[in-house]
C-alpha cells in the first residue's frame, strides 16, 4: 500500500561492454512475435558456481531478509538456487561488481484448506566486492566472505556505490551483451555520460537511481520471468505519440535460463522530472492551506483518460463476458473472506461489502458486461507527478508487484485504476486533520467529471463495477494497514462503513 507513501522519482570511465545490440525480447511483442534475448554465450565465470553461492549463502541469509523491497517477510529462508552470475567489472580488480540473478527458497504462504507449495522468488543483486571497504561506504556492507572464491573480500550493497553505479550508466549508454545480461536503448535516445549517481531513498520494492538531474534508473529487485509492464507499457504508449508517460530510455534485462522467450526485465532509464511535484504531496499542501483541489483532479481525470485511450489504441481489447464477471466477483469475495479472518474488525461489514462482489456476478446474465484492456493496476496520487507547467504524467507502471506478472499484465476494466484514484483522494483527506470529507467528495467529482470530458466515458454509468473495485480495494487496504500500520486502520475501515451500506 501506498497511498501515503509516494513511491519513485519525484518523491523524489568504465569499460565498454562486449556484445552487439540486437532485437529485445520484451519489447517486439508490442510489434509482433516474441523472440528470445539474443546474447552471446556467457564466458567462463569460475565465480559463478555453487562454490560462490555457497559462500555467499551465510550473508545474504541474514542481509535479504531485511531489505526494504524482499517480498517474504515473516517466513524464513531456507535455501538459494543461482541463476545467473556475470562480473559486470572484474573481481579482480577494487571494486569488482558482481551481478547476480538469485532465488531465495521459502515455505508456502499458510492457505485455507489446501497445501500450497514453497515459493522461490528472483532476486536481483549487485554485489560490490572489495578486499577492504571505505568508511564513506559502511552502511552498504553485506558482510566478509570467509571461504569460497572471494573470500577475504569484503561484499556491499552495490548500488550504493557512486563508481558502481556509475557504471551501470554506462552500460546503458554503449548497448550490447555481457554474459547472460543485455543492455539496449531507443535508438534516438541519448544517454549523457559522467553524470553523478545518488541513489533515491523512498522505494519500497524497487531502487532507483539518479543521474545528475537528467535520468533516474529504477533497478528491478523482485524480478520475474516476462515483460515488466513498468518498460512493456511505456513503450507502447510511446510509440503511441502520448506525452502523459516519461518515455524509456534505456533499459536492460537478464536470459531466463528456462525460457529464452521470456526474460527478466531487470532495470529502466527514464527522464527524471526535477522539478515535478507528485500528487499525494501536492494534495497534502492544498489540505494544509484548505485550498480547492478540484482544478487539478479534473485535470488528473483528463490525464487518466488519455493513458486509457492511447493503452486501447496500442494493445489488444477484449470484451468481460459472464463467466468472468462471475470469476471476477467470486475472486473479490474470496478476499474477502480470507481478511476477515485475518482481521476480524471487518466482520460486522462482510455482509454488506459482499453484496458489491455478488452484483457482479450477477452483471453478465444480459450479456457483455465491458471492455477490458491494458491498465496502469496500482493508480494512487503517489503514481502521478504535477509538473511546473501544470500538466500531470502518469508514473510507475509496475502494477501491485506482489502481485503474479501474469494477473499484472492481464487486461482489465478501466474502473479499476479509476478506483485506484478515487480511493487515493479519499486518504489525503483522512491523513488531514480536521478530516475533509468534503474536500474528498469534491476531488472524486471533479475526477471523474475530468475523465468523461477526456474519454466519453462516465465511469459513473459502470456504478456496479466502480464500487465492486473501490470495495475490493478497501479491504486490501485494511488487510495492509492492519499488519503494517495500524495507526492508519481507521482510514480505511470509514470507507467500509460507507461502503457496506451503500445501496
């Protein structure tokens, strides 16, 4: 959850790599058939073996865990498997920069009725190796290797390294294949050279790294198998002529050792917006001064509607008939229930908040129910910046990433990011003190009266699936703020009172 924590930008001499530039696999399926990433053989790597692992192993058991973006917090580590290892700057030298592709093994997540099997989620590391660590670089420390190939080194985080990071700029700058990793770039795009890293401190999944004040590089942490529709979709929209998305720059990605047509996207090169304002700090202003917002979210609606236009013109529609208004509904009620277990403040409005998931299954008996296409999937003021000629760009495509790439990347309803926003509206004013109700109501209105203006379609006339998806992400909330907020618990649970007993 992250509607009061913005996440990404705004919130906020290398050697050249071998290889050639060649068709990227993630990208050509906006253009046609999938091919696989085209690089080279990796060279022997006498580090990348399971003697390295096992001498890692000890570190990373104790270090993983505790990073901001590890997704299995609460069950322990049971074992690593490695993926990949390439030596992006040779070990040999100080510092040498190790990448690895890494999977961390775990116990199944506890499900109701049914054993569900362990889970082994990919990692990406970079791991910076010197034989002693400078003091200006301590809070980076993973630890000392004490056998295997590196021992007697020293391992760091090491993208918290200013020469570290900067070669990975410049990997991005000069494309082409080092071992199982490819980097590649818009052909017109230019990456500037010798430009200052600083790395962006307020992610939760991912890190990113600024460069100079010209270009940020969010590093995929949690990687999966496919596309990550945080490049796939910017891509599109750009070949698509929208001005609402910063356009990729560079990025690259990882082979999948399992499936050459399906790589691990792995990191992104954008502008970075400097002087941008993202949404959620900007509607906290506008609170603390009592301010109107509703230029602005009618705005933002606009905004919205015009990524949802060029989203359709660019990627395959389809039509949600009834069995997936059933599936769909039934998949919300199951949520449902499993958070009113989890947290039982939620059973007195069960009742009333299942109604809302069983309208939909019941909304495909008189035929198609909508269109569902390629959306954003986690659209909050926290995914939008407000830049200083007025106009709003829309950030951070990713989805929710602890969701499957797969449910990710599937077409869905457009209500469902208009949801998204609604509900985002909705926290700034609670996160206020007095509590603005109807600082949130006008913010909705204007919201959606700016959406209709832009796309000609009133969100307002799905009303059944609107509340389904604003109810549905209610109870995701409370479930999150439960286990990891509770102060903000109240935040959500005002909105399933209302929800729960509108009609």
């Amino acid at each position: 959850m992250s509607e009061a924590a913005p996440a990404s930008s705004a919130t906020p001499g290398a050697p050249s790599p071998a290889g050639t530039s060649g068709p990227l696999g993630s990208t050509s399926a906006l253009h046609g058939p999938t091919a696989p990433l085209a690089v080279p053989p990796a060279p022997p790597v006498p580090h990348a073996s399971a003697a390295l692992l096992a001498s890692l192993s000890p570190l990373l058991h104790d270090w993983l865990p505790r990073q901001r973006w590890f997704a299995g917090k609460g069950r322990p580590v049971v074992g690593f498997t490695l993926v990949s290892a390439t030596e992006l700057l040779p070990l040999s030298g100080s510092p040498g920069l190790l990448h690895l592709l890494v999977r961390a093994q775990q116990p199944a997540v506890p499900a109701r009725g049914t054993p569900s099997p362990p889970t082994a989620d990919c990692y990406q590391l970079l791991l910076g190796v010197r034989r002693s660590l400078p003091p200006a670089l301590a809070p980076a420390l993973i630890g000392y290797v004490a056998q295997g190939p590196l021992a007697g080194h020293t391992v760091y985080e090491g993208l918290q390294d200013p020469k570290l990071a900067g070669l990975l700029l410049e990997r991005l700058r000069l494309p082409g294949a080092i071992g199982s990793l490819r980097f590649d770039k818009e052909p017109k795009a230019v990456v500037g050279s010798g430009l200052t890293p600083r790395t962006l401190g307020v992610e939760q999944s991912n890190t990113s790294i600024v460069y100079g004040d010209s270009a940020i590089l969010k590093v995929f942490r949690r990687v999966h198998a496919g596309a990550n529709p945080d490049l796939e979709l910017p891509l599109a929209l750009a070949a698509e002529g929208s001005t609402r998305v910063p356009a990729p720059i560079a990025w690259f990605e990882g082979a999948n050792p399992e499936d050459p047509f399906e790589p691990f996207t792995l990191g992104l090169l954008q502008p970075f917006l400097r002087e941008a304002q993202d949404g959620w700090q900007l509607a906290l202003a506008s609170l603390a001064v009592g301010q109107d917002f509703t230029r602005e979210a009618h705005a933002l609606g606009r905004a919205t509607a015009e990524v949802h236009l060029a989203l359709a013109a660019s990627l395959p529609t389809l039509t949600l008939g009834r069995p997936q208004a059933e599936l769909l509904g039934a998949q919300m009620s199951e949520r449902l229930a499993a958070t009113v277990q989890a947290v039982p403040a939620l059973l007195p409005y069960a009742d009333g908040l299942r109604r809302a998931f069983d309208a939909v299954r019941e909304l495909g008996a008189a035929g198609p129910v909508v269109t569902a296409q390629r959306v954003h999937g986690d659209l909050h003021l926290g995914q939008v910046l407000h830049t200083r000629d007025g106009a709003w760009t829309v950030i951070d495509f990713e989805g929710e990433p602890a969701k499957p790439l797969t449910e990710r990347r599937r077409p869905q309803p457009v209500v469902r990011d208009i949801a998204g926003m609604l509900r985002s509206f909705d926290y700034a004013a609670r996160s206020h003190q007095p509590w603005s109700p109807d600082w949130a109501a006008r913010c909705r209105t204007a919201y959606l009266d700016g959406y209709t203006a832009a796309s000609g379609l009133d969100p307002r006339r799905q009303a059944v699936l609107l509340r389904a998806y604003e109810t549905d992400k209610a109870v995701y909330e409370v479930l999150y703020e439960a286990r990891h907020r509770p102060d903000w618990l109240p935040v959500p649970m005002a909105a399933v009172r209302r929800l729960a007993h509108a009609s």
